[in-house]
C-alpha cells in the first residue's frame, strides 16, 4: 500500500493538534499567571484532599479539597475560590460557615451534605496558586526562584493568614532562616505554623494529625 505525503503530513498534523486529557488543559483559564513548580499534587502531598467536609483541628471549620478551610477563609476569599466552580446555591451554603470552627463546624457538616467532584477540587487548588501565589513574585521578584516547597510553605502562610507583612522583610531577599523563624514565631495556629516553616527549611514535614 502507498500512503501519499499529503497524508503522511495530515495525519502528523492531527497528532499535534490532539488535546492533552489533562485537567491541566481542560482548566486553561484558572492557570493563567500560574508559577508551574506548584502544582495540584503538590499542594495535594501537604494537605491532603478530601471530596467532603472534615474538621481537622480543634479550631479548624468546615474544610474541603485540598485544605480548604472555609470557617475561616472570610467571605471574600470563599467567593473568589468557590464562586463560578460550585453553583449559586452550593456557594450561598458555603457562605454560610464562615466563622463556623470547631464544636459548630462538625454540626455545620451534619446539616449541610455537600460533596464535590475531582475536578472541582483540582479546579480550587489551581485557583489557590492563581490568587495567593502569583502576586506573591510580583511583589517579591526573588520569590519565583525559591526552592517549590518554600513556595508552598508561603503559599499556606498567605492563604491562611492572610497578611505576609511579618515575612516581607526576609521575603525581599529571599532569606530562608528568616522567613521560616518569623512564620514559626506567629502564633496564630502554631501546629500549622511549625508545618509551614519546616517547609520553608526543607525539613521532613510532620504527619497532617499533628499540625491541623
């Protein structure tokens, strides 16, 4: 059988334009600006990823996917994360557990039977790098060169904090003893904290039990 290079260079084209099955690829518009050392799987190893709400902490709130913690995300930030990924009415009831922690947030889960997909959930990773990590090097250029699990141990300190002024001055020049002493010195959630500076350091991250 002869096979005409017109066909050989259709089929070669063909090859090269079939989409990659990869949610990757699928959720092009949540990964624009992304720094792609951080990934889903990434985030994924420190926190851990569930389909439905856990408290994992004494004041911990309702949290889901990969460490979504909406007792104490604030308003603004549940909208940013959820709003467009969840329906109208799933993010009204979302809304609703803001300041939910501890005893609450297990009864706020017995009343509320919400379970998401694994593209939502990887969907809400990506936005978590998209939002709390990419203005992070804008605005600390040296950032982007950090070690990945500095980054992800910033990356937590941002989301759930908040503030990175405690850390901007080692973050200006990129210094690890600094940042990590000055997360580790935060007391606000120790067990977390004590996670999120052994992370900057590179040490052996402690088992998610002990630090939720």
């Amino acid at each position: 059988m002869v096979i005409s290079m017109t066909t050989i260079l259709l089929c070669l084209q063909m090859a090269n334009e079939r989409p990659v099955q990869s949610y990757d690829t699928v959720y092009v518009s949540d990964y624009s600006d992304i720094q792609k050392d951080i990934t889903f799987y990434d985030i994924k190893a420190v926190e851990g990823c569930t389909y439905t709400f856990i408290v994992p902490g004494d004041i911990s709130g309702p949290t889901i996917g990969t460490g979504l913690d909406i007792g104490n995300m604030g308003v603004k930030n549940i909208n940013l994360i959820f709003k467009g990924i969840v329906s109208d009415s799933i993010l009204k009831i979302l809304l609703s557990a803001h300041r939910v922690v501890g005893v609450r947030a297990n009864a706020w889960i017995s009343s509320n039977n919400i379970r998401l997909n694994e593209a939502q959930v990887r969907r809400l990773a990506n936005r978590l790098i998209k939002h709390y990590w990419s203005p992070i090097p804008r605005n600390y250029p040296c950032a982007d060169t950090m070690k990945p699990s500095a980054k992800l141990g910033i990356l937590s300190y941002a989301i759930h904090v908040g503030r990175l002024d405690k850390i901007s001055k080692y973050l200006k020049t990129c210094n690890y003893v600094g940042i990590s002493a000055a997360i580790e010195h935060d007391k606000r959630n120790p067990k977390r904290r004590y996670r999120e500076a052994s992370l900057v350091k590179a040490l052996r991250v402690p088992e998610r039990e002990s630090w939720q």
